[in-house]
C-alpha cells in the first residue's frame, strides 16, 4: 500500500503544509497540540478539504485540487479512529459495526463481515452491549471492528490511546502494530514520545511544517522538553 500526501490548508493566522508517503512502514505523526496533526488526517479522510494539494492511495487520487477531484470520504477505502471513540451511544457494538457496512447490500454479507470483525477485535461477548457499558479500552476496540469492517487500504488513528490508561493504551498501539504487519498502512498521532517511538517513523510537525521525516529512533525524531508550543490560535481554528 502507499500514500501520497501533499497538501495546504489555510486558515486565519496559520498555514499546514504536508508533504510525505507512507507504506511499508508504521508512520507517526508528532507535535505538539495545534501543530496540524489532525487535520493533515482530516484532510486525508475527506472530512476536510484542503485549499490546494494532491492525495494518492494506491494510485488512485483522492484529492487534486488542479483537476477538481475531490472524493467523498465513503469512497476514499479509508479507515478512521478518533481519540473519543466517536460510537453511537444508542446503538450496540454490533449496531455501530454494521453502520459501517450500509453499502452492502447483502445481508448474509453484511452479518459475516460484522461477525468477523468482531473475532478479530475479541468483541464476540460484547456484541450486544451499549458503548456506555464498555471500558475504555473496550470502546476503542470497537471502534478498530468499525474502522475494519470494510477492510481500508489505511487505517488513520488520530491520538488513539489519548483517553486510556498506559496499560490500555499499549494493548491499542499492539493492535495497530498487528494490523501493519498484515498489510495495512497505519498512521498515527501522537503529542507523546513513547508512543511515537514505537512506530518505525516519525514526522514531526511544528507550526504547519514537517521538521523531521525519518527513523524513530533518531534523537532528533522526538519532542525536546525545551521546545515551546505552538500558538493557541492554530488550536482554536481545529488544527491539532
């Protein structure tokens, strides 16, 4: 698998620009909070357009602002993680997994590909329960069985273990690892150097530019406890 970003958003005070490719290895994105983070995903995903720039999965684009392409997020084989979860809290496990799969007209289809994702993800005796019954850890699972179900070329975790103990937190990032090994490209965020390390490589941004693209285990790939924050007004306009 292999993205191509490179893309610019504007916005009041603050530009992002993000140019990297991601595929063979397990990718983290880290800065500091307002540094463009979540929305160089965002703009991955579909959620966000960006003012001008290119996306490329597999050779298909995604995005060109030059020709006027811009592919809904449905259509982009992209799967989504948010920090909060992000589950319909009305519905069951099952339920949240399955509105993943509106698409699938075949219901026999629909049951086998939600029965599996919730194997992979060891949700089987949780199936029926509301998100607010389920732990931390539990919830960001299924929310993993949602991303899946449709089996994304990319799996985009934006600060995934952020709301969960270090505990959890480690079992989540051992997930994501597994599922880098059996072909998918993953892409995290991170503000935290111990998670960011344990990807193959970091990509560091500050203030909307990368300053870093390479090994994870450079010293110069992490966070220095001497570096100041970004602006607050990047934060307060959505770019984390």
């Amino acid at each position: 698998m292999s993205l191509e970003v490179n893309v610019t958003k504007r916005f009041d005070g603050f530009t992002l620009h993000a140019a990297f490719t991601a595929g063979d290895t397990a990718t983290a994105l880290l800065g500091a909070s307002g540094c463009g983070k979540s929305m160089t995903l965002r703009c991955i995903a579909g959620i966000v357009r960006p003012d001008e720039g290119r996306i490329v999965l597999d050779g298909r684009v995604l995005f060109d602002s030059a020709q006027g392409i811009d592919l809904p997020p449905q259509q982009r084989n992209v799967g989504l993680l948010f920090q909060n979860y992000a589950l319909f809290p009305n519905m069951t496990v099952e339920q949240n997994i399955l509105c993943a799969l509106k698409k699938e007209k075949d219901p026999a289809a629909r049951r086998v590909a939600c029965a599996e994702a919730l194997r992979a993800m060891r949700l089987e005796e949780l199936a029926k329960r509301l998100p607010g019954a389920l732990s931390g850890g539990q919830q960001q699972r299924a929310a993993i069985a949602r991303a899946l179900v449709r089996n994304p070329a990319v799996i985009l975790a934006d600060e995934p273990t952020g709301a969960l103990d270090s505990h959890t937190g480690r079992e989540v990032i051992g997930m994501l690892q597994q599922l880098h090994r059996e072909g998918h490209t993953v892409v995290l965020i991170t503000h935290d150097n111990s998670i960011a390390v344990r990807a193959d490589r970091i990509i560091r941004l500050q203030d909307g530019r990368i300053i870093y693209d390479g090994d994870a285990h450079n010293p110069r790939a992490v966070v220095q406890p001497d570096e100041e924050p970004e602006a607050d007004g990047a934060e307060q306009e959505g770019a984390v």
